[in-house]
C-alpha cells in the first residue's frame, strides 16, 4: 500500500511537494483535542458582530429586483464591476482615484490577491523582505513556491527602515540583489505585531525603496487588511498616496475583517504591467470571483451601511482590546521579563517572554497552557528563516473570537502557566 501511494506521488510537481500543512491547522487541531479550550489563537472575527441584517437587506435589494437578480446571478467581469471597483479606490485613496479603480482586481479575499502576485513575479529561489515578525500565510505561501523570505527587525510602529537598508545592503554585499523581488509590508495595525506605521516612518520606508529601486526593481507589496480597525487616533494615508512609485507598488485589501470574512471579497491595485498579467492569470483561474458577493457589497457600500458596521465593530473591538490589556496590566506585567504591546487597533497583541522562555508548539509553555485550558499561536510561527533571528520567545494573542470573561480568564490562564514554567519548583 505504502508503495502504491509513493508511486502516485511521483505525479506531484515540485510545488505540490513542498506544500505544507499551515501552523492554524495544529491549532485548530489543539483546539478541537480540546472542547472547553479558551482560544487566543484564532484570528476569527466575533459571530456577534456579523452583519447579517445588512447582508439580508442588500440580498434582498440585489435579488428583490428580476432585471439587478439575474445580472448578480449571471457571470460578472474578470477584474469585478467598474462601480465596485471605483468605490473601493475612491474610498482608500486620495488621489488619482478613478485611474487606480481602472488598475484594480477583485478577487476572493486579499489572500487570492497576494497568490495573484505571487504567481506572476516571484520564481523559486527569488527573495522577498518581511517584517520579523509577519502574517504567517503568507510565509507558507512563499516557503510552498520555493521563495526565500528574508525577515527585516520590526517594533511597535511596523518596519524599521534602517533596518530595511541594512537588509538590502547585506544582499546586495552577498550579490543577491537580483533575486529580490518584493518588500511585503503590513502598516496597519498588523497581523501579528498590532504594529501601526506612523506616517513619518512610512515616509522613511518609502525613501529607502526608491533608493533600491534605483538598482533593482522591487515591488513593494502592501498589505492593508486591517486599516479600517483602528480604536484610536486618526487615520493615516496609503504608501501610494504618500508617494510610493505607482510602477512598483501594489496596494491590496479585503472586506473579510472590517465586513464579513464569508463575502469573500478583496481587492489589489497593480502597476499596468503587473495588471495586465493577473488579469490574464486570474481569467485561467476563475474567469472572475464571486459577481454576486460582489453586487452585494456594492449595494451595501452604496447604502452607507458598510460604515455603520465599521463603527460597530470599532466599538465592540476597541472594549475587548481594552478587556485584554487590563488583563494583561493585572496577570502579565509584574512577571520579570514580560512585555507586550498597547496596538491602537486590529486584532493582536504581541507578547514577548523572557529571552530563555521557549514558547514554541513544543515547549513546556505550550503544554502547560494546553493543560490549563488557553491556547495561543507561537510567535516562531511568524518569522522568515532568514534575516532577523526567529524570536521564539513571543506570542500572538487575538481578543477577536472571545467574550471579555473568556478573555480575562485565558490571560491568567497564561500568566499562571508562564509564571510555572519560569519557576517549576514551585509547580
């Protein structure tokens, strides 16, 4: 039998080898070996703030009407509705609004977007730079088509550009330059630091990627998934409103957090020549993603309730936000060693142990915590192989699924489990 299998598998291309099973997938695992679990792991959305009365209402504008029914049940576009696309740009962007609608794609949620990106720019053995640390998909995606991700040092406010020059210097020292591809950067309130770029330093970043781009040509990916999530302070112009070269910028988003995950809908503005590819690419992969989730947040967009429920879920998150920093000022902060960071919005903290506390899926921390009842996603699970050290003394807690009791608990929950593992004579 076991030959029968490695005989099959001989069919797997190179790519179909490599792929490998997502960190989430041990975590959702852990959790369902585990009913009773408190998850701070899961970067899910809260049930109770799902729209559904608004998604009811568009449905029933979309499909109440024979002649807008059938158009939304009918195949759409392959780059998605011009009106949709039009409002998305002049939403997000300040300038040039209508030219970047005539360069977007919509796609199935941002992560189809960076495949779209991927598949048209990067070759196996291309390099692209991350903040250390950064969306763990999106590591998987690169390490599954052979790219190399090279991790650049990160604080509390995202990307440090010094850092950023340092790295392209070291790869150009070592006569790498040519294999990178692109810089991957997250600037609001990112996923999983709950880092927010201030715009100064994105002014910065932007000047060290013309500086390199005089040399090589580098994309800049920009991931802005979590933009609308933002509790405190006043939002802060995209990377391409601040000047970032449209020719090497992509600018992506999604409805998935600040709407509903399950309409499935997200969007990337492209350079002209990169454009032209994904569209082409996309058309072989699905000839156009969903045309009636698309009419539907049109309609929603259009009837203003999209903004009602971004102000919804800024006040529902904004309290469990503030719910686990309380929680961690009472259980976290008076252990030695222990620090974390006060995001102004987004679904995150990060928190750092003490340098010699392991808090990898195999450590005694992850155990203990198994066994108190709270689960939480590894820090290392974060972080390219290259560049910046991996920091396996970290942990990404998310407030976004649990009630503010379950919150409170998890968090002493692992407070005690931490405060076990550094003092295990007392255990």
């Amino acid at each position: 039998m076991n030959l029968h299998n490695s005989t099959h598998e001989q069919l797997l291309s190179p790519r179909g080898t490599r792929a490998s099973e997502q960190p989430i997938s041990q975590l959702m695992s852990a959790a369902l070996a585990n009913p009773g679990i408190i998850s701070l792991a899961a970067g899910f959305v809260d049930n109770a703030t799902l729209p559904l009365e608004f998604v009811s209402e568009a449905a029933q504008n979309v499909l109440g009407n024979t002649a807008t029914g059938r158009l939304a049940l009918q195949y759409g576009t392959n780059n998605g509705p011009q009106e949709l696309r039009q409002a998305i740009a002049r939403r997000n962007f300040s300038n040039n609004a209508d030219d970047l609608a005539d360069r977007m794609i919509l796609t199935a949620g941002s992560n189809q977007l960076l495949h779209l990106v991927a598949e048209c720019v990067f070759d196996e053995g291309d390099i692209v730079l991350c903040a250390a640390p950064t969306y763990f998909v999106f590591l998987g995606l690169l390490k599954d088509m052979g790219v190399r991700a090279f991790g650049i040092e990160a604080d509390d406010q995202g990307m440090i550009p010094e850092s950023l020059d340092q790295g392209l210097q070291q790869l150009a020292d070592n006569n790498e330059l040519h294999r990178v591809k692109s810089v991957y950067l997250i600037p609001y309130c990112d996923n999983p630091g709950g880092s927010t770029v201030p715009e100064a330093r994105r002014q910065e970043l932007i000047a060290v990627m013309k500086k390199w781009q005089q040399q090589s040509p580098i994309l800049l990916l920009v991931d802005n998934a979590y933009r609308d999530l933002r509790y405190s302070g006043e939002d802060i112009p995209t990377l391409t409103d601040l000047g970032a070269d449209p020719e090497l910028t992509v600018e992506s988003g999604t409805f998935s957090k600040n709407f509903g995950p399950g309409i499935r809908v997200g969007w990337g503005v492209m350079p002209r020549w990169l454009f032209d590819s994904a569209r082409r690419f996309k058309s072989v992969i699905d000839f156009g993603s969903a045309h009636l989730n698309q009419q539907l947040m049109l309609n929603i967009l259009k009837s203003g309730r999209f903004d009602e429920q971004v102000q919804r879920l800024q006040t529902a998150y904004a309290g469990k936000l503030q719910v686990m920093l309380e929680a961690c000022d009472t259980h976290l902060a008076e252990i030695p060693g222990v620090e974390y960071r006060r995001p102004i919005g987004g679904l995150y903290v990060w928190l750092e142990l003490p340098p010699g506390v392991d808090a990898g899926s195999d450590s005694p921390l992850w155990k203990q915590c198994i066994e108190r009842g709270v689960l939480y996603v590894p820090g290392e699970f974060c972080y390219p192989s290259e560049g910046a050290a991996v920091r396996k003394n970290t942990i990404r807690l998310s407030f976004g699924v649990q009630p503010e009791s379950q919150i409170r608990d998890g968090i002493k929950l692992l407070s005690e489990a931490i405060t076990a593992v550094m003092n295990p004579a007392n255990v």
